[in-house]
C-alpha cells in the first residue's frame, strides 16, 4: 500500500524520544493493533497476547493514509518536533494552523460594540441567542425574539449584520498537535502562514489531507510528565531505572488499589463516576481495566450494571454458543469494536476488511451500505450453518452494539498507562505524590484533594521551612515539605528570591534572613504572612511572639541595610504566648487552602467521614463538618434552595437542603463548624446528603 516510509519515519522519531529519555506512551488507537508498530517499538504492547486486530487499523479496503498518533511526555514533546525539523528540514515541516470563527453570541457583541450598542441594550436580545456555538443565529429566531428586534430598531440591525459575519474566520491557532512534513519544501506546494514565531501551513488538517500532504500527530500527555519525573527521581535516589514496560501485570496489590476506587491521579480514573464503578465492579486484572475504559461511556453504560453481576458470577448469556470464545472476556457483552468485526468475520463470512468497513458505515448511519452488509451476513450466516432467525437477531445487535463500540487497542494502551501510574503509586507513593502537586501547583482544589489523600495514605505533609523549603514540593524523611510558592500572598518572586539568596548557606535565625534578605524581597506584608505560615518556626520563636516584635525586627534590617552586620547588636525578642490552636488553623487554611496540622472535625472520630459516601447509599448519616461554600438558589416555586460544599479530614462533599428546611442556614456563614443529620442519595453519579438537621458548634 506505500506506507513503508510512514512506519519508518514514526518509528524514527519514537527512537529519538527514547534513547533521549523522552517519556512515551505505550500507543494509542487502533495502531496498537499492528504487530509492525509493536515490532518497531512504535508501541510497547503485543497485539497477539490481547487479541487485537490489524485490519481495524488498516486493511486494502481502506486505502487512506494510516493514523499512528503518539503520546509524549508533556514538558518534553517539543524537543521530538524540533528533532523532526532538523531532520528533514526547516522548510519541510510546519504545525498546521486552526481557525476561530465568529460564533452566534460573539458576532451579536462583536457587532454591537462596533455600533455603540450599550451593554443594558444588548441584554434584552442575549437571553434568546443559544449559548451553543454551532447553533445558527437564524436557528434562534422564534416568535419572541422578532417581538424584540421588532421592538428595537439597534438590536435589529445588529442581529442581521451578526448574520453575515457568523462563521467568519477572525484569528489564527495553532492544532493542538498536528503537523506536516513534506519531502519538497512546503512553500512550494501550499500557502504558509506567519503567526510572529514560526510558519504555519495556510491550510487546515481536512484540505492538507485531501492533498495527499502527511500529517503525524504529536500528542502531549501530562500524565507522562508525571511518570517520567517520578521514574528520574526513583533512579537519582536509587541509581537504578525502573522499567515500567516490563511491570508486573499480575500484582494483587495494583487491583486492590482500583477496587478500593483509590484512584486519585491515576490516568483515566479519577473521576467520581469511574470510582463508583471501580468499586462495584472489583477489578481482579488488565481485562477488567481495560473493560473498565471502554465500557465507562454514555450508550455502554447501560450495561454496565450487567457487565458487574456477570463479573461476579452471574450466568452469562451468549447472542449465540458459537460466539463464545469472543465475547467470554466480556462476559457474553460487545463491548468492542473488534468484537463486532469478529462476528462479522465468523458468522458472515467476511474480510477483516470488509468486516471494517461495515463498523464504519454503522457509526457513520450510511443506511445503504448497513442494509447491503445485512443482506450478505444473512445469507452467508445461513451457509454457515445458522439459522435466519438467529442471523437477524445477531446483526440487530451488531448495528446497536457497533455504534457506540470501543476501539479495544486505544483501551488496552491507556490502561496500561493506567496501570503504570497506580503501580508507581502502590510501589513508590512519596514520589507519586510529590510529582502529582508539582505537577498541579497553583491549582487548588486539585492540591488540596491530594493532600487530603496524602494524609489518609499515612504519609506525613509538613509546612513550609525557610531552609527546606523550594520552589517545588520536596521529599523527605518524614515527609512532603510543602514548597514556599503555595503560600498565598507571597508570590512566586519573593518565594524564589529568597531560595536564590538562601543557596547551599541555610539561614542561621531570624536575624540572619533579614541581613540577607533585603525588604525590596521582602516586605513587611510577604514577611507577615511567612510568620503565619510558620517557615521560621526552627528559629525556635512562635508566631505570636515574631509578629509582636515586627517592628524591632524592621527597624534591625534597615540598619544592616546600611551597615556592616557586625557593627549591629541582635535585638531582644520579647516573648510571648502563642494564640490558641483554633486562630492558627484558620489562618493555616486562609494561607494554604487546606489544613496542614489537623482538620477542625478530625476532634470528632467517631462521626460519619465523607470518604465512606459512596457506600452509605440511602442511609442516614450524622457528622461534622467544615463549611467551605454556600450557594443559595431559587426554585421554579420563587422559594429558596441552598447548596453546601462541606469537609473533614477525608474529604469534601455536597450538601442540599431544600426550602422546607431552608431557615437552617439563616445565619450560616463559611468557616463555621456545624454537626449535620441528613440522608445520603445519589444524582446522576454523584453523591449528596440532603440535610434534614443543622447545629453550628463553638
């Protein structure tokens, strides 16, 4: 088929990315199928032991170019392109370009600040333009909105003025990660774009396509990021480097960890949805990961429930006895496009190719074609020994099935990624958590349920230290120090100024910091808000007594300004009684966005913690909690309805109390500790508690 050069020249470029230690994934799409691309070390799984399927990544009936797109490490993807372009020449290859257009809601603005149109004016016609952005401004004009235009003579013209803008191109982008590599100069044969850095392709992906131009997709992955930095840090404390291909697929100790829904920055299965499942299903190996992704989608979903009661023992049914060596890895379900080819091939009697084909028109409702294929599965079914009966029946289930199958070789490679990631947690969890808050720094929420989890995992967080401390979060041996960028109000300026002027020297008191660092570093707000966040506390001196001698302190760092330290004395610090254990935590929070030492609830053990929600369905529940939001809202009704974001040391969770019982939050404000009674219930895949009982606690 000609494709030779375009395996080689993917396989070129993988082999640059790994001997310089460039992370990359283990494949992605149906070119994990390929046995050449495994063979190759393009990919890094064996498409025979996982029964994957070539033709669904390429076959003769399909003639148009192959896809092999690859996942890079994140920080790291740039330095593979780069290599590209040395290679085969400046001139040669280029990103490819994107368009913004004008959508509906933003031609009606566009239009409108042109003609001076005030925003009180604009808003009488925004109300009735859908928010979505491939809908039609003339797709929004009913009844109510003529009533309007014909009401307002400005908003008339900018609506028909938006009209002929909408879909305008207004800007240029770069994709995400395509690019094109040409074997003559690519200025010779389309239309460059300069966007004031470097040339793009003046054509889109679909028409670079159509001109038979190659396009490779270079895909960036933060995840990668993460492994690959947890691997180097492994190998600098250890001299050995681990090789996550060959990682043992077998470790109960992994499979504990996704049926406990432990799965917090893991690849494909954080979200709160997946959790649930995890945790019903009790993944026992790879199938069931890579089972897990594919299934856990809107159309499959449906058999999800199914799909756990086999899992666990339940008879399974087959469309037919003959399919049986087929669908048994998925318990009598297609689940798989590759499925679907399958029976196609076995009991229709087609190609792999053909067998491609009919998927394809499935998914893309080419009627026609889905009646032909019909016809001959029928009758070749019936040449192979099924009845016609049983033939109808089977490609009834292939025509729904097909259309929302999962490409099983895109599935098989994220969980292993997957897999990847929850071994390096198992197996080496100081790492993985490190790189997991680096990789999220200046991210709150994300750092704080990391934190949160750190801590329930036994490992120990400590605050920020002055001469611990740097600007990322650091490894020790009794635990996480916390860099000194995550404390608000300090700034990542003064923060890496300081670790600059510290060096390999740790600063000996607080005296020693203010001779060295001078104020244009640190002012006396930056300087208060370190004493908060207790990064002087191996001075020996409380946070109390420091800020009671701010001014002493001061006045001390504007005479070594000027002097020589040596001809300064040492103030006398006054001492003084810290403030109580209760104004230290709120300013912890305050400073940090979570509590370090100890949540204000974790005096109250024996309470319902949040951790245990999703498996307390439909029970009543008591505990205390920590209020991080109130959202009130009104009901269809004009009556009040409020939504609470509630905390204990496991967890965040969500609130509802409803209007009959709306006067418990009268006077609710954030901050507050309150005990709760209330029933847990579940919405969509999320769980809440409706609160029925409401007490602020001193």
């Amino acid at each position: 088929m000609g494709f030779v050069d375009y395996f080689l020249i993917v396989f070129d470029y993988v082999r640059y990315a790994k001997k310089n230690r460039i992370f990359v994934g283990a494949g992605r799409g149906s070119a994990v199928g390929s046995l050449v691309a495994y063979s190759l070390g393009i990919t890094s799984l064996d498409p025979i032991k996982y029964n994957l399927i070539f033709e669904r990544f390429l076959n003769p009936e399909r003639v148009t170019m192959p896809d092999i797109d690859i996942d890079f490490d994140a920080d790291r993807r740039d330095e593979v392109i780069e290599y590209v372009r040395s290679k085969y020449g400046e001139k040669r290859v280029a990103h490819i370009v994107t368009y913004g257009t004008f959508a509906s809601r933003e031609a009606i603005r566009a239009i409108a600040k042109i003609n001076n149109v005030s925003d009180d004016m604009l808003a009488n016609i925004l109300p009735y333009i859908d928010k979505d952005p491939k809908k039609k401004l003339s797709s929004n004009l009913d009844d109510k909105l003529k009533i309007v235009l014909q009401e307002y003579s400005q908003l008339n013209k900018v609506f028909h003025e938006a009209e002929v803008i909408e879909g305008i191109k207004k800007h240029i982008g770069i994709h995400a990660a395509g690019v094109v590599i040409s074997s003559c100069d690519l200025s010779d044969v389309i239309p460059l774009t300069y966007n004031g850095q470097e040339y793009l392709t003046g054509y889109t992906m679909n028409e670079l396509e159509e001109l038979g131009l190659l396009k490779m997709d270079f895909l960036s992955i933060k995840n990668l990021t993460i492994i690959s930095n947890v691997l180097d840090d492994i190998e600098k404390d250890t001299g050995k480097r681990l090789d996550l291909d060959k990682v043992n697929l077998n470790d109960n100790k992994i499979y504990e960890l996704f049926s406990r829904a432990d799965t917090v920055g893991v690849f494909q299965f954080e979200s709160v949805g997946m959790k649930n499942f995890l945790k019903k299903l009790k993944p026992k190996e790879f199938k069931d990961l890579i089972m897990a992704i594919a299934i856990y989608r809107p159309g499959p979903m449906d058999q999800i429930d199914t799909y756990i009661k086999r899992h666990a023992g339940a008879k399974i049914d087959y469309p037919d006895d003959s399919l049986k060596d087929i669908l048994e890895d998925t318990y009598g379900i297609m689940i798989y496009q590759e499925q679907v080819m399958q029976i196609l091939v076995k009991m229709g009697g087609f190609t792999f190719g053909e067998a491609d084909m009919v998927r394809r028109a499935i998914s893309k409702k080419k009627l026609k074609l889905i009646e032909e294929a019909k016809d001959k599965f029928i009758d070749n079914s019936i040449k192979n020994g099924y009845t016609k009966e049983k033939a109808n029946e089977v490609y009834e289930l292939i025509v729904k099935f097909a259309d929302y199958g999962f490409n099983k070789s895109h599935s098989v490679a994220y969980s292993f990624i997957a897999y990847q990631m929850a071994y390096l947690k198992v197996h080496f969890p100081e790492y993985y958590y490190i790189n997991l808050l680096n990789n999220n720094i200046g991210g709150e929420a994300k750092t704080k349920e990391y934190i949160d989890e750190i801590k329930r995992s036994g490992l120990s967080v400590l605050k920020p230290d002055i001469n611990k401390s740097n600007k990322t979060y650091v490894k020790e041996e009794k635990g996480i120090r916390l860099p000194l960028r995550c404390i608000k109000g300090v700034g990542n300026v003064a923060a890496d100024n300081i670790i600059k002027i510290r060096g390999d020297k740790p600063f000996a008191d607080i005296f020693d910091f203010l001779a060295r660092v001078k104020k244009n570093d640190v002012n006396k707000k930056v300087l208060d808000i370190l004493i908060d966040a207790g990064v002087f506390d191996s001075f020996g001196y409380n946070h109390s007594t420091l800020k009671y001698n701010m001014d002493t302190l001061l006045n001390y760092a504007d005479l070594i300004s000027d002097l020589d330290e040596s001809l300064v004395s040492k103030p006398e610090i006054i001492e003084i009684d810290e403030s109580s254990k209760e104004v230290l935590m709120k300013i912890e929070k305050e400073l940090f966005g979570f509590y370090i030492s100890s949540h204000p609830s974790s005096k109250y053990p024996d309470m319902f913690k949040l951790i245990d929600i999703t498996n307390s369905f439909n029970k009543r529940v008591k505990g205390v909690y920590l209020v991080e939001k109130i959202s009130m809202i009104k009901t269809k009704n004009n009556d009040d309805m409020c939504f609470l974001t509630l905390s204990d040391e496991t967890s965040t969770g969500d609130f509802v109390i409803f209007p009959k019982k709306i006067n418990l939050v009268t006077d609710l404000e954030v901050g507050d500790i309150i005990e709760i009674e209330g029933m847990v219930e579940r919405r969509l895949d999320k769980y809440q508690i409706v609160v029925d009982k409401l007490v602020k606690l001193k």
